[in-house]
C-alpha cells in the first residue's frame, strides 16, 4: 500500500512543565517532524517515519505510540549506544520556552547511507524541517539526498523551516534552510522564523520569497492571526478560530501534518489551508506536542460548527 507522507527528522522525549506546580513535569513525545506525522495520521493519511531512536525508554515508547497512531516505524533504526533526544518545556508571559538534551543522540548519528530509498521513491510527500537538518552534518545531508531522490521520482517535497538558533547560528542556517527550499514543493515556515530567515517583515514579502525560491505552495502560519496560503497565482488568509489555548507546543507541526493530509486528499492548497488553520487551534487546547492533536472527526465538526455560526 503507497504511503502518503514520509516524515524525516529527531523524535525527541518531552518533559512539559504543568502550571501551579513548581518542578512538576508531563512526560510525552515529541520532535517537530514526528508530531507532524502523528498530526497526519490522526487526519486520515498513511504516514512513515524515516530516523533513528535510542535502545531506551524514550525510544520504546515512540515505537508503542506510533504502533497506535498508525505510524510505520520499519524504517526507524535503534542505536545500540546513543541515546533518543530529550527536551524541556517551560511556559512563561511570552509562551513556551524549550531547553534540549540532544547531543549526540541516536537521530543526530543518521546519514544518507541509511536512507530508505525505495520508500521515498514511492510516497506522495517527503517532510523534512530546519531541525532535521540542524542536528548535524550527516542528518543534514540525509534531508538533501531524501529530497533528490523524492523529486528524481517526481514525489512532492514539503519542508518546515523550523528555526532552532540553540542549534546552529543564524548564517548557518540561512544558507541550509534556503538550499533546502529551493528543493521543496510545499514550504511551511512559521513566521517568527521566517522574519530571522529573510530579513522580511510582512507576510505577503514573506510568501513571495519563498515562492521566488521555486515553491509550488507556500502556507505561514502566523500564529493567533492565523495563516496565509499562497501560490503563484492566488493567496488566501486565514483567520484563527477562537479556542481557550493552554500550550501552543506542537501547534504548527499539527499545521504541517493536517495541511500534508488535506492536500494529498484533495489537491487543493486553500482548501488544505482552512482545514490545517482549525486543526492547529483545536491542537492548543492541552498540555504537550503529541496528546492534543487532534483527529479528523474533531477538526470536521469545528469546521462545520464554524460554517453554522455564519449562516
């Protein structure tokens, strides 16, 4: 059976603080790009994941939840020795703030001899991010090879450029992010980021650049002013929905994934868009990455909730 998405990054162990409760920590699951696969799955899509974890319980818990979210690990290997990533989350007046223990980690370790070629050859979509690449050398150049061969067998790229300057400096990452969008079909980038990135300000200058870069579909999530979807010729904004938000920590990876599922089932980028723009806000609704995500009977009943609040 064709996989519809291939997502290619660091699954990483979440430690999320809860509020009221000084030292208290949620242990879940996340990394951009494994959230995006989760976030894709529960919409309905056929997902894999491409990495590696560590021989740990992190790493046996990603193989557990995915096994339940649907998500094929057979091409996710276990470093006998090097650990899976591990990160913090602290919430503050201006929102979540992540501390990292990843050095060195299992999925930092990955390179291009390791990737599945074949599965990429036959998906719909190869998703990577600026964190796929950033967590070293080897990973990086994984995400270019997973890239050449997807577009070799004309397969559509998607790439978040998901900026981490705890990672790597600024140039660094410029050059690398914009290489990688030069390859990408579909780019999703955030918009703090993406001013870092361009040096731009607005949302439409924003768009253009990257549309200049070669791009076929550019979506920005503009955070609680929700997101602009754009196409050589055509762009739409997107206005958020109202929710009661307690933690944006996977809000724009459940973007990246429900925005993968929507277009590969309907070809349409707006349509992707809206749908993508409410799955994002119903994503905020409860602690961590992974838990709140939401499934595709919850995002359809929003959006019909919202069309009869119109009528």
């Amino acid at each position: 059976m064709m996989t519809d998405i291939v997502c290619i990054g660091e699954p990483l162990g979440e430690f999320n603080a809860t509020r009221g409760e000084a030292g208290a920590y949620r242990f879940g699951l996340g990394g951009d790009t494994s959230n995006c696969a989760v976030a894709a799955a529960r919409q309905g899509a056929k997902v894999a994941y491409v990495g590696a974890l560590g021989d740990d319980e992190p790493g046996r818990t990603f193989r557990t939840v995915w096994a339940q979210e649907g998500v094929d690990d057979s091409h996710v290997s276990t470093h006998p020795s090097a650990p899976t990533g591990l990160y913090f989350v602290s919430h503050g007046p201006q929102g979540h703030v992540f501390s990292y223990l990843r050095a060195g980690s299992a999925a930092s370790l990955y390179g291009p001899a390791q990737l599945p070629k074949d599965l990429i050859a036959s998906a719909k979509v190869i998703q990577a991010s600026g964190i796929s690449q950033a967590i070293s050398a080897s990973a990086c150049d994984a995400v270019f090879e997973a890239f050449a061969t997807a577009r070799a067998n004309g397969v559509l790229t998607a790439y978040d450029t998901n900026l981490r300057l705890k990672l790597w400096p600024l140039t660094r990452a410029r050059a690398i992010v914009h290489a990688a969008c030069e390859m990408a079909d579909i780019v999703l980038p955030g918009d703090g980021d993406a001013k870092l990135l361009t040096g731009l300000e607005q949302p439409d200058a924003i768009v253009d650049f990257y549309l200049k870069l070669g791009a076929k579909v550019v979506a920005l999530t503009l955070g609680h002013e929700g997101s602009l979807v754009a196409t050589p010729s055509k762009r739409q904004r997107f206005v958020p929905i109202k929710v009661d938000a307690i933690d944006a920590t996977g809000a724009g990876d459940c973007y990246d994934g429900a925005f993968l599922a929507e277009y590969i089932r309907t070809g349409d980028a707006f349509a992707a868009g809206a749908y993508a723009n409410v799955a994002a806000a119903l994503s905020t609704q409860g602690y961590g990455a992974v838990a709140p995500l939401p499934r595709r009977v919850d995002v359809e009943a929003r959006i019909a909730q919202e069309a009869a609040g119109r009528a």
